[in-house]
C-alpha cells in the first residue's frame, strides 16, 4: 500500500528574511509515517526532515521517501504533484498548515496608512508596523474535489479551549466538507495525552497520543 503523510508546520513570508509560522514541528505525523513505514510504502512531506533522519530524499533510518518544506506554497505544490501523480492509496494530512497569509505591510503616515515595501527586508525603523492577513486556501479541500484522489483521506483537526462535545460536532463537519474518511482532533489542552477518531458514521473512538499512529495503522490493514 502506497501512503503519503504530512507533517510540520507551514511558513508565510513577512519579507525576505521574516515568516509566520505556529508552534507545531511534526512530531505526530512523523510517528505515524514511522508506522507505517514498516509494512507500507511511505513518501513523508515534513517541514522537519531530520525527526525521521533525512536532510532530504530518502531516510537514513527508515525506507520511506522524505520530501522537505518550509512554506505553505511548497508545501501545496508537492503535495498536488504527489497527489496528482503518486498512485497514492492513503492521504494522512497531519500538517498543521497557516490559515492566513501575509498580503501587505502597512504603516502610519501621519494619519494615513501607507504601504511598506515587503519584496526585500522591511526597516525596523517604523514605530508600528500592521499586517493586512488575508485568508489561504484549505488544502484537504482540494485533495478530492480538484486532485482527483480517490483513495483513504485522513483529515487532522486542532482546537483550543473547547470540550469533547463541541469537539466532536466541528470536527464531523469538518471531516464532511473535505470528504475524508477519518478525522483525527484534539484539543491543544490534552494533545499530548490523547485524540479522539471520527469515522465516517460518527463513531468516535479516543486514543492515546502513544497508541495513535499503531491505531491508524490497524485500521488499514488487509
């Protein structure tokens, strides 16, 4: 079975030297990948390739295929290569991937906003700076509807400050509007202790943070 993951965290440039980012590496999917790797053929998409031993191209420690990435627009141009010609059975997107991107660099001019040039590296003699944030695109989305992949979705999904009931009601709508199969979510609170599994029924399993990527795993196999 041929198994793409995501993992990592995405970067928007500010300028050339500054980003957004969050606070995710890519532990998880990469412990998943790891899982998988060892009775499936893995290709790993991570913003942090050494976390599987690779700099790059294939692993040192696993036989999985690592690509590398550090922004949001690599990371939807692999993943839409991949997807689009991989021949790919299983979609694991665990990335944690930016909501927004950065779509101006703005100062006051007396009373007036004025725009700042971003296509080099932005002064850091302004007083204030403000950021026009503008939405991105939802990548799961386009898995299906515009990459044509008909295989196993899993979707990944991450709240904060919320319980398991309210949880659960996103995540199923969620995991609906992207046709995925499974759901992955949590809560930031408790992420490191365990994640609940939405199927396409809405039957909720929760699973240890440890047992998760064993469970994943079992539920593909033939």
């Amino acid at each position: 079975m041929k198994v793409l993951v995501t993992a990592g965290s995405t970067q928007v440039p500010i300028d050339q030297v500054r980003v957004i980012t969050n606070i995710f590496r890519g532990r998880t999917g990469t412990s998943i990948a790891k899982r998988f790797d060892k009775d499936h053929e893995v290709t790993l998409i991570t913003s942090s390739p050494g976390l599987a031993g690779s700099t790059g191209g294939c692993s040192s420690e696993y036989n999985m295929r690592v690509l590398g990435f550090k922004t949001f627009d690599e990371l939807a141009s692999i993943m839409e290569r991949e997807i689009r010609t991989g021949g790919y059975d299983v979609v694991i997107h665990s990335a944690a991937v930016s909501d927004y991107r950065v779509a101006g660099v703005y100062t006051m001019n007396g009373d007036q906003m004025e725009e700042v040039d971003a296509s080099s590296k932005i002064s850091s003699s302004s007083p204030e700076l403000f950021l026009k944030m503008v939405p991105t695109f939802k990548i799961v989305d386009k898995i299906r509807k515009e990459w044509g992949f008909s295989g196993v979705l899993v979707k990944f999904k991450l709240q904060v400050d919320m319980g398991e009931k309210e949880l659960i009601q996103i995540s199923s709508r969620s995991r609906e509007v992207s046709d995925a199969d499974l759901i992955v979510a949590n809560c930031l609170e408790w992420s490191s202790e365990y994640a609940l599994i939405i199927d396409r029924d809405n039957i909720v399993e929760r699973v240890s943070r440890i047992n998760l990527p064993q469970e994943l795993e079992r539920r593909f196999r033939t």
